[in-house]
C-alpha cells in the first residue's frame, strides 16, 4: 500500500477512535455510491454526521 493510503487509513482510524469517544456510533466506513465515497458515517442520538478525513 502506498505510503499516503497508510497515512490516510490512521487518519481515518483517529476520526473513528474521537467520534467514539465523543459518544458517537459509527454506522459505515469507507462507503460509496457510484463515483462518490464517504470515509465516516456517525450519529449521535438523531443526529447523523458524514466525515470526510483530510
């Protein structure tokens, strides 16, 4: 795996680990329709958040 895919991948688990610490559920990874992907999807009571890792 390319040196940026790693780096994007910790990323990503360092999103998921805070989300999770700050009460939240994470309902999908890295999930795609069509072209497009979402890398985080999370809710928190009724409140559903689309994260994208930079």
């Amino acid at each position: 795996m390319a040196q940026h895919n790693e780096l994007g991948k910790e990323g990503e688990q360092i999103a998921v680990d805070f989300l999770i610490q700050k009460g939240y559920e994470i309902k999908e990874r890295n999930w795609r329709f069509k072209k497009a992907e979402i890398d985080i999807i999370a809710q928190l009571e009724n409140v559903l958040i689309a994260v994208e890792v930079k």
